[in-house]
C-alpha cells in the first residue's frame, strides 16, 4: 500500500527585516511589522519532484493553493540519490546569509500524512545540513523528531511563521500567531527556505 505525505500551503509570503522586531509577548498580531514583504512568485523558486514523474502528477496551483504530494514509494529527486522522495518548492531566489528573515504561509496537513516536512531552513555548519526542519508525525508538528511544536494539526488551516536572525543565532516558530519554538541557529554561510 502506498503511504501517502501531503501538505497543502497557501500564499506563502518572504520578509527582511527592515528593523529587528522585539517578541517580549509571546502573541503577536502582526508579525510582519517592522519587516519589507518581498514578491514571491515562479521566479523566486523550484519545484522538486521525483524525477521520473511530470510535475503535474505531483504539484498544483489553483486560486492561490499551491499543493503538494508524495507517496512513500515515488523516486528521490535524482536517479541515485540517497533521499526520501520529495515534492516541495525550493525558494532558490532569495538565499541569504546574513540578516533577518522570515517566512510565512498558511498551511493544511490532511489526516494520515506522516513523515513529511513542511518547512526548512535550509542551510547549516557541519554537521548539519539545515537549521530548522518541521515535520509532522501521526499528526503532531515536530522541530525535527525532537521536540513536539503543536500537537494535533490535522485537517486545520494553521497560520505558520517562521523568523530565522543569523546573527543573532536563532530561529522562532509561531502558530497562529503564537511563539511556539525558540532555538538556537546553526551556523551556515548560506540560507533559504523550502
């Protein structure tokens, strides 16, 4: 039986920081305060897919939807590559290496994913490859397999904001507006978001 991974995302917004944003409570209404939207379009990032299927097998996008999914049993990215299979947008135009930045999008997990990651920062000192990685197991969002972020998201819409400051060597989650995970960075000389 093929074990289905899916995520839906909805909009999915970049920001620099124009000025760096205090988070003294732990709800904030407007997290893009203080921070310059930037345009986010099919120029600013790459579809990754197995790579023997035509990306409509595996991607759409419809009234703002972009929607994304991978079977347990679909081929990696690459002929020969020792990966998971994968459908995910690779947000290759706006790498970045230092300041702060955030990503934004809403996004919808359906019941019976697991295994899949629904967001990363790309981009890390050895050993690691990536400074956040998010991912749901039996439903529950995980910072990696560590640490539990928010229990039961299944079948919700949830409002995900993710604020990486490099030089101040952190990473924040929020949900819904809400801190939700505060971790230290990793390093890295280069960064973007998948």
């Amino acid at each position: 039986m093929n074990h289905l991974k899916h995520i839906i995302c909805i909009l999915g917004f970049i920001f620099l920081s124009r000025d760096l944003v205090g988070t003294r409570s732990q709800h904030i209404r407007d997290l893009s305060s203080g921070f310059t939207r930037l345009p986010f379009d099919t120029s600013y990032y790459t579809n990754h897919k197995p790579y023997n299927l035509p990306l409509w097998e595996r991607y759409s996008f419809f009234n703002g939807v972009h929607k994304l999914w991978v079977f347990s049993t679909d081929e990696p990215l690459y002929r020969g590559s020792p990966t998971l299979p994968r459908s995910e947008l690779f947000i290759n135009g706006y790498k970045y290496s230092s300041g702060v930045w955030q990503f934004e999008a809403y996004a919808f997990v359906p019941h019976g994913t697991t295994g899949v990651s629904v967001m990363q920062v790309f981009g890390a000192d050895p050993p690691y490859a990536t400074t956040l990685m998010l991912r749901v197991y039996n439903g529950d969002l995980y910072y990696y397999r560590k640490k539990v972020v928010v229990r039961d998201i299944y079948n919700k819409w949830f409002r995900l904001n993710v604020i990486h400051d490099v030089e101040g060597k952190n990473v924040k989650v929020y949900i819904n507006g809400v801190l939700k995970l505060k971790e230290h960075g990793r390093g890295g000389t280069t960064h973007y978001f998948k």
